[in-house]
C-alpha cells in the first residue's frame, strides 16, 4: 500500500499501536494503596488455563491432589474470562479440586509473596456441602527438626480469605499457625453479608495482610482484622483456589473472574 499524504501514514501507525497496545493499569483499591502496596504484581484474568506442564516456565497454576488422589483435567474449565472449578467424584470430607501458584521443584516458576494485598472476584451457589475456598499458605515451611521417624516437622502460616459457613450469609477469614501438622493457633473473623450481597452473585473479597495482622475487604469494604502469628511475618505464601465439599455426592462448583495481588 502506498500512502499519499503523512496524515494517513500516521493514521494507520497510531491503529496499529491500538491494536497491539499493552492493557491499561488496574488502579489499586483505595485500602492498598493507603497500606503503600499500589504495585501490581499478580494479575490473573483468566483467558486461559494450561495445566499441562508444571514445570514449564511459564506455568502460573498448578494442580494440588485432592485427599492424595490426582484430580483429573476436566474439574477446570475456562470461558469468557471464568475459571470454573468443580469438585471431583466421591463424597469424603474435604474432596477437592484446587489450584495453587506453589512450585514444587526448584525449576519451576514461582508466585509467592510476603505481606500485600489480596483480592478475587468470586461466586458460587452456597449450600451446607459448600466448601470452596480463596486462601493463602506457606510456600515453604518451615523446618524445625528431625522427628523419630526421619521427616521433617515444619511450622507454616494459613491466611484464609474467604471460606463459607454453615449459613448462607456468613463467610469465614480466618489465620492458622500450624506446627507439625497440629494446629496450634487459629484466629477468625466471622463475616456477615451485608444488605443484598449474595454469595452467588460476583462479589470482591480481598486481604491486606501487613506485618503482625491481617484485615478482610469484601467489595472493598472493611468487615475484619486479626492479629498474626509471629510465622506469617516470615513466610511467602502461595495463592489457592479450591472448589471443596464438606459431604454428599453433588458437584460443588466456585467461578473465578481474575485474581489479583498488589505489593
């Protein structure tokens, strides 16, 4: 194509940079930015989910087992933007399917993160079975010593964003301390919805996680805050979604429309 006047050179160089502009900067939630975490480091809309390679390096999400079993490939599904994850088969406690930014192998790529803010805009339909969940936990924890049977006692930090209750409009933020696989210290917010907030439509629940608390946002609303244990100042934590049952055979779903974590 030949061009006859500047005017429509730069016409078309100035579509072309539209066309292959980066995304605009997703501003920082007002509760962020005033704790001086208006960064954003961690930014997951959900286009796609490749969890295939685990250790390639531009993997972000990897599979955790559900009660050690493997869970199958077709429990996520991505489209127009919303991860959907469903539990797998069985009616045990705690039956999953969950996906986390925790590496497993020193190859593998890592998000991991120390104190910052924490958001996701979620849904899914509650009922007494419900166990999904938005949380934080240690990526690696740490080693205390060599117990008896020649494995490593460790001591990590929980920070549990959002977790359904035994009612329908309250959820759960919740700080665990565990050591050796026992919990020694758990402190939990319980969040009432307010007004016409309802688990099933897209709400926004977030954690500003500081040194020595934790504080809980929901639709960028203040609704919590919990001191820390002394381990959450030390550890990195990894990102996990989990669509979860607490019993029976019926399929629990949680949708995911982007993650978010500002530093």
């Amino acid at each position: 194509m030949i061009f006859k006047s500047a005017v429509g050179l730069v016409a078309v160089i100035a579509s072309a940079a539209t066309m292959f502009a980066q995304p605009a900067t997703i501003a920082p939630p007002g509760q962020a930015a005033k704790a001086g975490f208006t960064n954003l480091v961690f930014n997951e809309d959900f286009r796609n989910l490749d969890l295939s390679d685990p250790d390639r390096d531009t993997t972000v999400w990897r599979k955790n087992r559900s009660l050690g079993l493997p869970i199958s490939d077709d429990r996520f599904s991505v489209s127009n933007g919303v991860l959907t994850i469903t539990t797998p088969p069985g009616s045990h406690r705690g039956v999953c399917s969950q996906i986390t930014t925790h590496a497993n192998a020193p190859k593998q790529s890592k998000h991991e993160f120390l104190f910052g803010y924490f958001e996701a805009r979620l849904r899914f339909d509650w009922n007494p079975d419900n166990w999904d969940s938005f949380w934080l936990e240690s990526a690696v924890p740490v080693k205390l010593r060599q117990n008896p049977q020649g494995s490593d006692s460790a001591r990590w930090c929980e920070i549990d964003i959002m977790e359904p209750q035994n009612t329908p409009r309250v959820y759960a933020g919740t700080v665990h301390d565990f050591y050796a696989g026992k919990r020694v210290q758990m402190t939990a917010s319980k969040i009432e919805l307010p007004g016409r907030v309802k688990l099933s439509d897209w709400n926004t629940f977030g954690a500003l996680w500081q040194p020595g608390r934790v504080s809980w946002y929901l639709n960028n609303k203040l609704v919590g805050t919990t001191p820390t244990p002394p381990i959450c100042d030390h550890d990195r934590l990894s990102l996990i979604l989990a669509a979860a049952k607490q019993r029976g055979d019926e399929d629990q779903k949680l949708e995911v429309n982007w993650v978010h974590v500002y530093q």
